[in-house]
C-alpha cells in the first residue's frame, strides 16, 4: 500500500473508533475484504507521520487482552484531514471510471 493509500485508510478506520495499532491493521484488512493489508513495517512509520502532522492523538491504554498498548484517535485537524483526502479520492476514482469506461 501506498503512503498516500495507507494514511487513507488509516484515518477511515479511525474515524469510526479509536484502536491500537494491531487493531487498526485488522480493521484495514478485515473492512477491505482482505484486499488490503497494513503490514507492521509501514503501518507504525505511518501512525508515528500522522502523530507528529497532528491528525492523531495517541495514550497508553491496555488492549482487550490486558497488554499495554498505543491507542489511536482521530484529532479535529485529522478529521479534516480525512474529508479532504476522501474527496480528493472520490474525484480520481470517477476521473478513471470514466477513463476505464471509454478506454
């Protein structure tokens, strides 16, 4: 997955809750039907990039299963952030079904 692509999704999962990051990559995978997978090398990077941009906020917090855990949260500005990029992708999304269509 492309950065652009993974900060995406990212932010999608996170807008519908907050999660630790083995959570999010589950959530990526699982909301995907298994056509996207967030793997460990590029998803922490990506959570630390869009921490530090101010689009998420983090806090140790225990999992489910009782570990201590990094938990996610969607910030104002990432909220924002996630409505630019989706309509951004909307609009190359009918841009190429056009092109698809007519090609």
């Amino acid at each position: 997955m492309t950065a652009p692509t993974l900060d995406l999704a990212i932010l999608a999962t996170l807008e519908r809750e907050p999660n630790h990051g083995f959570g999010i990559a589950l959530q990526i995978q699982d909301s995907s039907g298994g056509l996207l997978i967030a793997e460990e090398g590029s998803l922490y990077p990506a959570l630390h990039r869009l921490e530090k941009a101010g689009f998420l906020a983090a806090e140790w917090k225990p999992t489910d299963a009782g570990r201590r855990a990094r938990w996610y949260r969607l910030t104002a500005s990432g909220k924002r952030r996630l409505a630019e990029t989706r309509a951004q992708w909307e609009t190359l999304h009918k841009g190429l079904s056009r092109l698809l269509r007519y090609a």
